[in-house]
C-alpha cells in the first residue's frame, strides 16, 4: 500500500500505521527589539536541526546609495555614517578618503593623527556593544552593565569633541569639522585608561564562565575556505584563520606609522568562542593604538585641522575606491564623478552583507538552541546589510 501523509510533525500518521513527519519552515524574525536591527531569517527545521537557512534582508533598506546621487559632497556625510550606527565615524571616514583621493588632497598632519584616534576609539565603541550584548542573548545579563558603563566614559569625550553620540558629522573633506577642546586629550588618555581597567570583567566574567564557553566552543564552525568564498572580513574571519587587515596590509591615515603597535588577532578554531575572544582581542589592541595616537599628538606642533574649500565642491570626473578596516570588517568606497557637484555613483562594500551572508554555511545541522549563539558571534547591524 503506498504511504501517504495525513499530518504534519509528530502527530502525524501514515495510513500504515507509522507516524510521519515533515520538514517545517519557521521564521526568525523580522521583528527584533535589540540593537542588531531587523533580520528575517527562514529556516527548514526537522525535529530541532536546522536543515537550511536563508537570511531574508531589505526590512531597513534606505536607499541610501540612490540618495548620494542628489546630495553634493558635504551632504553624502550623513547619509554614509548612518547604516552601521555603531561604526559612524568609520564610515564616514570612508566617504572623505575616497572623495580626497578623487581631488589629490593631502590633508593636515593633525588631522590624519586625529582621525586615526577617533577611529579607534569608535572601533572600541563599536566592540563593547557585542562584547556586552552577545552574553546577554546567551543569558549573561551582567556583562552588558559593565559594556555600557566603559562605552560612556568613551562616548563623553567623543560627545564633547564632535557634539553627536551615535552620528558624530565630525568628518570633512579635508580633515575634520574643528579642532578640539582645550584639555580634551587629556580627558581622552583618562577615557582610555578608565575603560582598559574594566576589560578584565570580560576576560574573568565570560571567557572564564563554563556555561558561555559549553555553549560556544566548537559552535558555528566557519571555515577559512567558506570565509573566503563569502567575502568575510573583520574579526569574524580573523577567527576563522583569515590573517587579513587593512591597517597592516594596506596601511591608510597614520597605520603606517603604528606597525610596532599594531597587533591582528587572528584564531583557526573558527566557532563562536574564537570570534568572541578575536573581538576582545582587537579591543584591547584598540586602546593600545589610541595611547599612541595620544603620544604622537602631543608631539605634534599647533596646526590647522582642516583644508579651506571652496564655496561649490565638484571633484573631477573620474572613478576611485577607497577602503577602510572598519570595525565590522572591510567597508569599501567606490566613487564615480562626472565632474558635478555630487557624486554620479557611490556604491558601498558593506562588511555586515557579506557576513551574514555565511549564516547559510553555518546554520544547517545545528540545532534551534545554537542558532541564537551563532547568529549573535556574527557582529552584524543591519542597517549595514540593508544600506
């Protein structure tokens, strides 16, 4: 007699008697109330493994790369910094790069030293968020206490120098908005000290809890061939053997000149623990660089922070990309003039859209319960993905 299905999951009955079951697709999301933003992911289930996995994106999408073709090259500043809200200043820093390369500009010493502080400092930012937020989708509620206290003491002199707390608008073609508050170096190098002190929190609380290691070592195993093969950047393919970073490979603003500093963390496990344990690591080395920049700053003469522009700014036709290491990975800056006023394209290298794009690698043959581990050692924002 042939077997027919009369039913779906366990409840199900053949007509032989057997129980028969069915594949069952469920939706994670859209809906998502924490800081990551607003991802679909559809899944096949059978029983409680994943079977496949397909990220569903575009909830958030802004348009924001058709916008630049209407804004002129002051404006675009703040459409870019906005779609990885964690990384502001990164992305706007990749912006100016890609449009001062376009004109030949050389910008002031102060200003190239000063970007690379605030760089850091934002990538810092940018970590304590994860640092603080992946513990707590794994149950740890403490740990993000501890993240947002040491991202204060970062966010007041970065609030104090740009006048913005998650869109800083402090980068110009050029250089920078102004110069900075008397004193405000020195606040910094007080910022910096104060929030190394409370790293070893994350070292003692989560590296050393048992519950958060069961759940992360050997978890969502990404390989240094599928990193590759997806385009994965940043920390998370450090963690999967990909020994690549912008800042020592690539040098830009004053990376050159801080090689002896510079430390890339990279691990071959490739499971949640390594990304984690790659991410406090570039943290550390994070506050390390922005000590230096402090460094060379006070040696540094009394000078402009920026370039005097003229009135109408129109860059010369032509085509360039800039690329930058930001926080998430590598963004990139392809910029195409027609010689206007603003750009005639402006595409964006997004590093998020490429990360997640490996959760169809990671997600099948694991189970419902390691899904929420694995998604959230991705470090994504959407508004990185969607753009």
């Amino acid at each position: 007699m042939r077997e027919t299905t009369v039913g779906i999951g366990a409840g199900a009955q053949t007509m032989t008697g057997e129980l028969g079951t069915s594949d069952m697709v469920l939706n994670i999301g859209p809906q998502h109330p924490s800081t990551h933003g607003v991802l679909r992911l559809k899944l096949v289930l059978d029983g409680e493994r994943i079977v496949a996995a397909e990220p569903v994106i575009g909830y958030m999408h802004r348009g924001a790369e058709k916008l630049f073709e209407a804004r002129d090259y002051r404006q675009i500043i703040m459409l870019a910094n906005r779609h990885d809200w964690l990384s502001a200043f990164s992305n706007e820093l990749g912006v100016v790069l890609a449009v001062e390369r376009m004109l030949g500009m050389e910008v002031p010493e102060r200003a190239v030293w000063l970007r690379t502080l605030l760089a850091e400092l934002n990538r810092v930012l940018n970590h304590l968020m994860f640092l603080g937020s992946y513990p707590l989708e794994l149950g740890g509620i403490t740990p993000i206490f501890h993240a947002f206290t040491a991202r204060e003491d970062l966010q007041h002199v970065l609030e104090e120098a740009s006048g913005g707390r998650m869109h800083y608008m402090f980068n110009r073609v050029g250089g920078l908005k102004e110069d900075l508050p008397a004193g405000w170096l020195g606040r910094v190098r007080t910022a910096v000290a104060t929030v190394r002190a409370q790293l070893p929190v994350f070292e003692d609380l989560v590296l050393g809890n048992e519950i958060f290691r069961g759940r992360t070592a050997g978890v969502g195993v990404l390989s240094r061939e599928h990193a590759h093969a997806y385009g994965v950047s940043g920390p998370i393919a450090r963690a999967s053997g990909v020994d690549f970073d912008l800042r020592r490979d690539e040098p830009y603003l004053a990376y050159g000149e801080l090689q002896d500093v510079l430390r890339v963390s990279v691990r071959t496990e490739g499971d949640c623990l390594a990304r984690f344990e790659c991410l406090l690591e570039q943290t550390v080395n994070a506050l390390e660089l922005a000590d230096a920049c402090l460094d060379r700053l006070a040696e540094l003469p009394a000078g402009p922070i920026n370039l005097r522009l003229p009135k109408v700014l129109k860059a010369p036709e032509g085509e360039t990309y800039a690329w930058t290491e930001n926080p998430l990975g590598v963004n990139g800056y392809y910029l195409v003039s027609r010689g206007d006023k603003t750009p005639w394209r402006l595409k964006l290298r997004s590093a998020s859209f490429n990360n997640i794009q490996a959760l169809t690698e990671l997600l099948p043959g694991t189970l419902v319960a390691d899904m929420v581990a694995i998604l959230g050692s991705m470090f994504f924002v959407v508004g990185d993905i969607d753009k």
